[in-house]
C-alpha cells in the first residue's frame, strides 16, 4: 500500500502541480479533497503548459483515474470548460474521471457574495470564486450538493430555499440585485445532464481501489498556511488543505494512508492579503516575481515575494506529519549574491522560534535571519544534486537541518526534466 498526500507546506503555489504530475505514473488514482476552481495547477509538458483548476492533474496521465472528492467545491460552469479544454487538447476524460456525489456546488450568488466582500474593509483578497461562500453554506448545512443537483425536485426546492434567504442578504444588506430563480434552475439543471456521467460515490469506489491494491495520490491544493484551522486565519481559504483534509475530504480514512509529502519553493509567496514575516522590499520583490513568473494561476494577480522562512514550514511538517520535502523553483535564487533564511521572529522584545497563531505578531514581528552566500550560477540546466554550485548545496543542506526533514527532490525549472533527487 503506497497512498501518498501532497501538500503545499507555505501559502500555496509550491509548485505542486509539476511535483503530482511526476508523481502520477507511479499511481492509479489522483484524487483533489478540498478547495476548488480557486486552484490552479501548473504542468508543463515540453512546449504546451496546461493550468488545472478542479480537474486533477494526473488527468495529463494517460489510463489514470481522477477523483473530484467530496471535500471539494464545485462550480459546474468552470468544471465543464475545463473539461472541454482538455478535450480540446486531445486528453480523454471520459471514464477518467470521477466526481462525488457529496461534493458541494458552487452557485452565482455565491460569487457574488465572495465580491461583495471583497469590495469591504477587511478583505482577504480572495480568488473571488464562491469557495467561503459555498463552505459557509455547507457548513450551515443550507449547501446543495452534486447529488442534490441531479434531481430535479430536489434542486428546486433546495434552491427556492437558498435564494430566499440570499436574495434577502442581497437587496436587504447590500442594496443589490436579486437572482432570479427560474434563470439559475434552468442553468444548473442544464449542467446537472453534462456533468451526470462522472458522478458516484467516490468514497466507496476509493476503498475498493485500495481493497484492490491500487494506489492513491492525494493531490492537495492551496498550501498549509492557508488552511482554515492552521494557517494565518483570518487571512485563509475555507478548507482544509492540509494533509487531515485528504481523509474528511474523500472518505478514505488516515489508517489508509502512507506518506505525506510536503512540496516548498526555495522562497516564499502568497497571493491575497495577510501576514507575511519575511516579504521581500521593492526591488527584491520584482527581481524575483520577474524571474520566478510570480503571477497567480488562477487570478493573474502579482504573488507577493520574500525570504525562505523555516518557521511556516516546520509548522507545516508538524500539522502534516511530512515525511519528506520537495524543494521547487531553486533556479529563481541563482543569480543573488547572498540568500537570507528566517530562522525566528522578534515581537515586542520576545523572540519566537515557531509559528505564532497570533496575526497581530505574525504583521508586526522582525524577523531574524542567517544569511548564507548565494551561487550566481545557472542551475536551470543542471540534472543532478551532485553537479549543483557548493553554494546552493549548501543552502539546501542548511534548510533541511532546519526542517530536521529529508529533501528528496530538487526543482530548477518548470520542465518535467528539470528535477533530480537530493540524494543523501
Ligand atoms: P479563496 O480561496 O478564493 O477564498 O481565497 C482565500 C485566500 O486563499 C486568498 O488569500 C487567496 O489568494 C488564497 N488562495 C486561494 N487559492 C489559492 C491558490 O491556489 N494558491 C495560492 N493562494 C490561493
């Protein structure tokens, strides 16, 4: 038995859609647990570049099977155009993929809400696609789900219901427009038929692959740091998109599961509002976003750049019980003269050497660094640990002893090829 978890162990865009898609040949099942078209995941394959949003990337895996688990927000607009996409590209989904029967629909007055919001004081800078709102719902226990959608009574109802209380929020509290029922009802019971053939119960189909033999890789999206339990909250997505999420968000329980593995960028970003300890000044902060393409998948917004910083990551191994470390994008450092890694942070006089779940300390804090000296090499075209500059060897030996974590791959370019192991 060999299910592994993949989860991004900063603020997400770790580059976890290379490292699932070099993962995928060795499994049967790619499975996403939580979030939604929120994500985008980045695979290049020679010259074509391909950005899931929903679908699972493994899908580029010719024969292996994609699961959409429960735990997943569905918006079936986007689910639909990203099929047809990949359609378009000549990649079969057809008998590829599986979608939960439990997983919840993400509706226009969702979206609309998430804008809402976002035009507020106290934004999060979200990716505005429904997925706190759909949560909400869900979590309320007012969510109408993928098996809801398909029964035409049922959707009617549930959704009568729903726009009620909604367009009550919407003209009442906000001075906006009212959803009308009909236009809604019509649309989804349109994508109810499309999407009618990839759903089951995927958790059953999950258990009895592993019963099998099969192997499952469980693909997590967003990173640790934005998981509503353990990340910088408020400043979060509404999902677990830690390790845990995997198990809640597809049926399958933890006894189940092998290895965790945590995938990390060389630096840090985040998209959105927040805290960010070591974010980069001005002219850093374009050097690398230039260099390292730092613009999202899914909203084109610039990513906010700045240092590595143990301390996310440790927490990050801790809440995830990572096993072991991929390490992406170490091309994007070659050309500094000196590196700087946080090793603690200060806040009013007091040094902290982990993660604080405080926001205020995580805004305000100083933090401390080593500074290591860079390599001024390109390692873009470099195919093994061994051949790499002494200098990034050793910047990657210091943040494994930090991380007291094996490195096992090293990422220097978005190529499939351009990846090795750590080795010892
Ligand atoms: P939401 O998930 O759209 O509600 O956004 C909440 C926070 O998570 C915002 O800071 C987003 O920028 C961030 N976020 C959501 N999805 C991703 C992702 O795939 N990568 C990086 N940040 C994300």
């Amino acid at each position: 038995m060999t299910n592994i978890v993949i989860v991004g162990a900063q603020w997400g865009d770790e580059g976890k859609g290379k490292v699932i898609d070099l993962f995928a040949p060795k499994v049967d099942f790619i499975v996403r647990y939580q979030g939604g078209n929120n994500a985008g995941h980045t695979v290049v394959i020679g010259e074509d570049e391909f950005i899931l949003h929903l679908v699972p990337s493994g899908i580029l895996h010719k024969g292996k099977i994609c699961v959409i688990g429960n735990g997943v927000v569905i918006d079936p607009k986007a689910l639909l155009d990203e099929i047809e996409t990949l359609e378009k590209k000549g990649i079969e989904i057809d008998g590829r993929l599986l979608v939960s029967e439990e997983a919840h629909v993400i509706f226009p007055y969702h979206k609309r809400l998430d804008e809402i919001k976002e035009e507020k004081k106290g934004k999060i800078g979200t990716t505005k696609k429904g997925i706190g709102p759909c949560y909400a719902d869900k979590v309320a226990r007012l969510g109408i789900r993928v098996i809801d959608l398909l029964d035409e009574a049922t959707l009617k109802e549930k959704l009568h219901n729903n726009l009620e209380e909604k367009n009550a929020i919407l003209t009442k509290i906000y001075m906006q427009e009212a959803f009308d029922f009909e236009t809604i009802y019509r649309e989804y019971l349109n994508y109810a038929k499309c999407i009618k053939k990839y759903v089951c119960d995927t958790a059953a189909t999950l258990n009895d692959a592993i019963r099998k033999k099969k192997r499952i890789l469980f693909e997590g999206a967003q990173g640790t740091l934005l998981d509503v339990d353990h990340g910088t909250y408020p400043f979060v997505t509404s999902s677990n998109s830690t390790a845990g999420g995997a198990s809640t968000g597809t049926g399958v329980g933890p006894t189940k599961i092998d290895k965790v593995i945590g995938v990390v960028k060389a630096y840090t970003t985040r998209v959105g509002e927040g805290p960010f300890p070591t974010e980069f000044t001005k002219d850093l902060m374009g050097r690398i976003r230039q260099k390292g393409k730092e613009f999202g998948a899914t909203t084109g917004r610039p990513r906010r750049c700045g240092w590595f910083d143990s301390l996310i990551v440790k927490h990050s191994i801790m809440i995830n019980g990572i096993d072991e470390i991929v390490v992406t994008k170490l091309d994007v450092l070659d050309d500094l003269d000196s590196l700087k890694i946080c090793t603690a942070y200060r806040f009013e006089g007091k040094v902290y050497n982990g993660f604080s779940s405080d926001v205020k300390v995580l805004t305000g804090c100083e933090p401390i660094y080593e500074e290591l000296p860079g390599w001024k090499k390109d390692t873009t075209k470099i195919t093994s640990y061994l051949k790499l500059p002494s200098n990034a060897k050793n910047y990657l030996k210091r943040i494994q002893v930090l991380l007291k974590t094996k490195i096992v791959l090293v990422s220097v370019g978005s190529d499939r090829r351009q990846t090795f192991s750590k080795g010892a």
